[in-house]
C-alpha cells in the first residue's frame, strides 16, 4: 500500500505489528522517447504492485539520482554524490525514529549504485535497523526474462519501453540501435555523451510486444515481493 492512502493513526497502529517499508528510489534523467521519470514509475510501480499483498507501506520515490552524464539533455537532474548520501540518511533516520526497523529501497536506477555503501555505512552505526538494496531491473529472474527475450538491452530502449513510460503521441523508430561504446561514454563529459548517443537510447530495439514486457514485469513483481519477504536477521 501507498503511505499517501494513509494516515499517521494508521502507520503507527501499523507498527504495532509489522516493522517493515519500502523506498523506491529512482531518477529524473532523458530516456530517450520515453518519459524523463521512467526510473521513478517504474521503481514505484514495481514496489507498490509487490507490497500491496503483504500490507507493507511504500513511500514516495526519491525522484532524483546520480546521473551527472546525461546532464546535456534538457530535463536531466542530478545529484551530488554527497547531497545523495546525505538525501538516503536522512530518509533512513526519520523510519527509524518513527518505529521502522526493516526498510527495503527498490532502486530503479544503474547510476544510484553508489548507494549501497551509504545504507552499510549507516547500518554500522544503527544496529537496530536492518536496510537492503534490491535493483528491480536486474534481479536475477527479471534479467533472465530480459536476456531470454532479446540479449540486446539497455538504457532507454525496449526493456524500459512499458504501456506507462510510454508518452502520448510519442512514437520512437521501429529499428535496432548499435550498442554505445560504454568503457568510452565514462570517459566523456556530458556534451560529449550527448553527441555520443543522439537521441539518449545505449543501443538496442526501442519495442517490444506486450506479451514480452508482461513476462518481465511479472518477473520484477515477483522477485520485489520476495526481497520485502526477505531473509531478514
């Protein structure tokens, strides 16, 4: 369940028997022709669909990431590695003030990686707390659907393209972009990624039939649910 559909009265009589929650993190970044929020959607999406049966409480996603690369494209943001860090400690001090002791982040985003040190630093000093870090895209069963389906994936192309990062009369090309160069696009500043990869997409087909994103989905629900299940110490 969404924490927006609830009230204060309600989480704390909700605490009074589970201590779990789930922060979606996600990033405001081009994704070609899909929507600038689709690390958002999609890590919020995910999360909600896998929490609803188990009663666990989402909370909002933490819309904005580190994405200092694409930050030639218009509508990109992105964090400093130490307002980042700072942005996850905080959020992980208010649930634990307020009574969480179990919190899951559902990262929707490659370049939020830096994160996982943040939440072990954390925990070292919060030994009440238990925190863990799951990539929704790239779980082990989600990226194998991924792989089975067509090996050639990437950022912005089919394996991100669902029926809700998709934009209104928006329609990206029917062919197959060549993979970017990634060992070169680190090594580039962002005009220079821009000039790099054009349209924003790493490479790969834009499209996909549903039937093909619904089994990858499926797979990211699944294996979500199964995170906030668990092992817990």
């Amino acid at each position: 369940m969404r924490i927006h559909a609830m009230n204060w009265m309600q989480v704390e009589e909700y605490l009074a028997r589970d201590d779990r929650a789930v922060v979606p993190l996600g990033s405001t970044e081009e994704h070609a022709y899909l929507s600038l929020g689709v690390d958002n959607i999609l890590a919020e999406r995910v999360a909600a669909e896998a929490a609803e049966p188990l009663g666990v409480p989402v909370f909002p996603p933490v819309n904005y990431g580190l994405t200092p690369y694409f930050l030639a494209y218009p509508g990109t943001v992105s964090l400093t590695l130490d307002t980042y860090a700072r942005v996850l400690r905080d959020v992980l001090d208010s649930l634990a003030t307020t009574g969480f002791r179990r919190v899951l982040f559902v990262n929707g985003h490659g370049g939020n990686s830096h994160g996982q040190g943040v939440l072990q630093e954390w925990m070292n000093s919060n030994r009440e707390v238990q925190v863990r870090w799951h990539n929704w895209w790239n779980a082990t069963r989600t990226y194998a659907e991924v792989q089975d389906i067509d090996p050639v994936a990437s950022h912005a192309s089919w394996m991100e393209n669902f029926a809700w990062t998709r934009l209104e009369g928006v329609h990206p090309p029917d062919g197959v972009k060549p993979l970017a160069d990634m060992q070169r696009m680190r090594l580039l500043p962002a005009a220079a990624v821009r000039e790099m990869l054009g349209d924003g997409s790493l490479g790969g087909a834009y499209v996909k039939d549903d039937a093909s994103m619904a089994r990858v989905w499926r797979a990211g629900v699944e294996e979500t649910r199964e995170a906030i299940e668990g092992p817990w110490r």
